[in-house]
C-alpha cells in the first residue's frame, strides 16, 4: 500500500469513527418518538437512568456488533475469494437459530412463560446469548467436518449450505410442536439491538479487539490468495494454516454478534462493498475499515429503526436487509458487478 492509499484510509477511518460518533449522540437523543438532547435531562434521574443505562449500551452495543459482522464480511470475502459471501455462510446463523429454539422449547416445557419480555429480557443475558454463540461455533464445526477440512473452499461452500438447510428444519420443527416460542424467535430472526446492555458492550468490544489484531496480523497472506490457490502456494503461503485462523475469526466474530442481536441482515456482506467503492486497498487496511463501516451501518440502522415509525419500532435486521439490499442492487445496476 503506497503512501497516498495510505492517507487515504486513514482519512476513511477517520471520517467513519466521527460518523459513529455523531449517530451516537443521535442514538442517545431518540426516545418517546422525539428528539431531545440527552445533556440537559440528565438532572432528572429517572431520565439519567434511561439515557445511560438503556441508550448509551444499545447504540455503543450496536456499533460494536456492526464492526464484528464488517469484519465476518470482509473475511468471508476474502478467504472464498467470493464477492457474495457474507457471515453466515458457513452456517453459523443457522446454528444459532436452532440453538435458541432448543432453548426456549426446553424452558417452555419446563414450565416458563417464554412468550413474555420480562423471561426474554432476563434470560437473554445468560441462556440465550449463551445458546447462541455455542450453536453457531458447532455449525461451523459440522461444516468444516462435512467438508473434510478448511482447505477446500468448494466443499466448505457445499456444506455450508446443507448444514444450514438441515438445522433450518431443524428449529421449522421445533417451532412447529412448541409454537410458544414463535414470537421470541421471530424478534431473534429479525435481528435487534434493544437488549443490549453494559456487559454485552463489553464483551463485544473484547471480541472484536482481540479478532481485530489476530486478522491484521494475518492479513498479508489473504492479498496472495486473491491471486488463486496455486499462485499463493507457488509464494510460500500455509494455505491450510490461514484458512484454519480466518476460519476460526469468522465462526468467533459471527457467533458473538448473533448471540447479542440475533440475525443481522446485510450489514457483513455490504460494508466491504462499501469500502471498496471509496478506495482500493490491501486487505489489512480493508479488514479494518469494513469492521468500523460495519459499526456505523449497523448503528444508523439502529437510529432509523427507532425514528422512522416513531413511537412503534422496527426490528433493526429489517431495516439493514432492506437498506443493504437496495444498496446493492444499486451497485450492481450502476457498475454491472459488486467487486
């Protein structure tokens, strides 16, 4: 990367943390269907309360989450060499799905009321997060079984998609004979940001941090794999190695962002398309750029899902499905091709 696409994307990176910024403070100013600067409020403290303890969390939640499902995107994108592909290819959404079934069945049958929001608030903090990131780590496994390992791109494809087919019957089926759970299921598959709180924050900035180092210090190889397979052996690349760590980021990345907002549409396949519409870059300052254009996209969309139908709310993956796939078809009708 010379010295002006460096400038570049540091300008880009620069440019993206003051847009999360801004949405941000906008996220803490919506509430109640109006807008209403937070700082003056704050002296009553039940308004304080709200402010700091349920809309500060959710949009600082919802950027971190976003820049995890970027980072899956770029990721995925990258090691399928695959403008198409996205986090849950490998089956990870499905895996998550399921194990959420599972869980709420089990609590219906032994007797909760799971189709109330106080037993969805309580129990998403522990058993469903919890539920969630197992189940898409152990899709992503069977996956990589089915297909004989990380080094077949084809099969990994292949299987990706038969585990996400069988365990989408799979939770089709349990919904079907525990038809209790439809509504809280319906509100994962949506995707939202509303519970989100402090200790989530947390657990998602440490992820995404800890993710963010281990793929830029890998980064160099994904450059020569774009090259083709042969080409990156041919230079010395361990192409079983990088795809066993990238493969390993994408499963921990993409299960932790499902496990706290559930089903994000679009956001980790559209922020690399983004980044690459504003400038060509390798892929260490492309990781990081669509992880911080992935934070922004999903934190706007958390804005606008709370504005647009003020006072009623829209769940936030509806909003990013049909932003990011208006945004691509877009793309596809100005430049003919996404990449």
């Amino acid at each position: 990367m010379n010295a002006r696409n460096t400038t570049s994307a540091v300008s880009v990176a620069l440019t993206l943390l003051l847009a999360a910024g801004a949405l941000t403070c906008l996220g803490l100013m919506v509430g109640d269907g109006t807008l209403r600067w937070p700082w003056g409020l704050t002296s009553d403290p039940i308004t304080a309360e709200i402010i700091w303890q349920i809309r500060a969390p959710r949009s600082i939640g919802a950027w971190a989450a976003g820049a995890l499902l970027g980072l899956a995107g770029a990721i995925a994108q990258a090691i399928f060499r695959n403008p198409l592909a996205d986090p849950y290819l490998l089956g990870s959404s499905s895996g998550a799905a399921l194990a959420v079934a599972i869980a709420l069945a089990l609590a219906s049958w032994l007797g909760a009321d799971v189709s109330g929001a106080a037993f969805w608030g309580g129990f998403m903090a522990f058993g469903l997060t919890g539920a969630a990131f197992t189940g898409a780590l152990l899709a992503v496994i069977l996956t990589v079984t089915l297909a004989g390992g990380v080094a077949q791109g084809t099969r990994l494809l292949l299987g990706g998609v038969v585990v996400g087919v069988v365990l989408g019957a799979l939770t089709s089926f349990l919904t079907f004979i525990a038809p209790n759970v439809l509504l809280n299921m319906q509100g994962f598959m949506l995707g939202s940001t509303a519970l989100l709180n402090w200790s989530a924050v947390g657990r998602l900035l440490v992820v995404g941090a800890i993710c963010m180092v281990i793929a830029a210090t890998f980064a160099k190889p994904l450059d020569a794999l774009q090259l083709g397979e042969r080409t990156a052996r041919s230079l010395g690349i361990p192409l079983s190695q990088v795809n066993a760590i990238y493969i390993l980021l994408l499963a921990t990345v993409t299960g932790a962002a499902v496990a706290h907002t559930g089903l994000i549409a679009f956001v980790g396949l559209a922020a690399p398309h983004v980044v690459r519409a504003w400038l060509p870059c390798q892929h260490r300052a492309l990781l990081l750029l669509s992880s911080l254009t992935g934070g922004v996209l999903l934190l706007g969309a958390d804005a606008l899902a709370r504005l647009i139908f003020s006072p009623m709310e829209l769940p936030t993956g509806l909003l990013t499905a049909l932003l990011g796939g208006g945004y691509l078809l877009w793309r596809m009708g100005k430049v003919g091709r996404l990449s």
